[in-house]
C-alpha cells in the first residue's frame, strides 16, 4: 500500500514538473500497441515505419488537424496521430523503471508487456483488415453508381431509337403516300392527252369525210 501511494506521488510530481511544448520534444507513443508512421497526414497515405507503445519519437510539427510530424528512433519522419502519441511516459514504462531490481518482478513485467504488444498487434491488424473492406465496399458502391448510370444512358438511347424509327416510319410512309399521288397526276394527264388526241382525230376525220361528200 505504501508503495502504491509513493508511486502516485512521483507521478503527479512528473505532470506538475512537465513544462510546455516546445517546436521539438520528446514524445512517447500511448499505451496503444503499434502505430503507423505515414508519408502524409492521411490514412490513405503510404506507410513509412511502425512504433510501438514505449517507444520515444521527436515531434517536429502538429499540424492543427490531428496529425504531428515526427522523427522516429530510426531516423525517420513522417506523420502519425497526434491522439496516440502523450508527453509522458507511458505507465508501463514508468512502472518498470522504478521497479525495484527484483528478476521475479520484472520478468512478469516483461511478460505482460510482451502479451500486452501482442494483442495490441492483433487488434491494429484487426484494424486494418477492418480499412480494407471499408475501402473495398467504397469501390464496389462507386463501381454499382458507375453500372446503374451506364443502365439509365443505354435505356436513354433506346428509347431514342425507338422515337426516331417511329418517326422513319411515319416519313416512309408520308413519302409513299406523295408518290403515289404523283403517279396518278401522271396517269391522269396522260389518259388526258390520248383522250384529246382521240377527239381530235375523230373530229378531223369527220369533217375529212364530209369535205369527201362535198366533192
């Protein structure tokens, strides 16, 4: 019990003695598992490294958004969620620094430690297979979009050519109609013109005739 109560009182000590942020500073990552490092401050960017919980980085930039730039131990930079990371250190680390030197102890601290990061391990995998779906059933609703436009064009089209052979139609037949109309004039006038030349050769045979009684 006693050293559960100075444990608290050094830990309230290290809050109150922790100062402001500064441009760079140390910068733990949460009692989280592992975390991304990406090449933007994106979920869809590239990833660039993985840190796990314990692990010091350097912050180099917050970026107003959620995100913070960071360096890790490796040396390398990119962006990462601000919400994982916290200026402290994490409990575990804490605990097992000032621990005392006893193996027993601080063999099952290590074993926890180690079956903590493994099921934190699961858990991210989990979350990725998790991004992964989400991604593809956002491709497979733009590629259903994509096919029920395609279907509302073609049935467009259709009834598109649908109205133009109506209206074909409709003009073969009207032209039809003008020929046929056409030919009859030419049928009429030319029955008219075989009936003029018949009267006329009538009549002209007729006073013929008459002129040959005369003589």
């Amino acid at each position: 019990m006693k050293a559960t109560r100075t444990l608290c009182l050094i830990w309230l000590g290290l809050l109150v003695l922790a100062g402001p942020a500064m441009a760079q500073q140390a910068m733990y990552v949460s009692d989280r598992m592992q975390i991304t490092v990406r090449t933007d401050p994106s979920n869809d960017a590239r990833v660039l490294a993985m840190v796990s919980s314990g692990e010091q980085v350097t912050m180099l930039e917050d970026n107003g958004e959620g995100w913070a730039r960071v360096q890790t131990p490796a040396g390398k930079e990119g962006w990462v969620l601000k919400r994982h990371l916290m200026e402290e250190k994490p409990a575990a680390l804490r605990l097992k620094e000032m621990a005392p030197q006893d193996k027993t102890v601080g063999q099952r601290l290590e074993d926890l430690q180690r079956e903590l990061t493994a099921a934190k391990k699961a858990l991210a995998q989990a979350e990725g297979r998790s991004q992964d779906s989400e991604t593809s059933l956002t491709r497979l609703q733009r590629d259903c979009a994509e096919v029920i436009k395609l279907r509302e064009e073609h049935a467009k089209l259709q009834e598109e050519c649908q109205q133009k052979a109506v209206s074909l139609e409709e003009l073969t037949t009207e032209n039809e109609s003008l020929r046929f109309g056409t030919n009859i004039k030419w049928f009429l006038a030319g029955g008219g013109v075989l009936l003029l030349g018949w009267i006329l050769g009538a009549a002209f045979s007729r006073r013929k005739r008459r002129w040959s009684n005369l003589d």
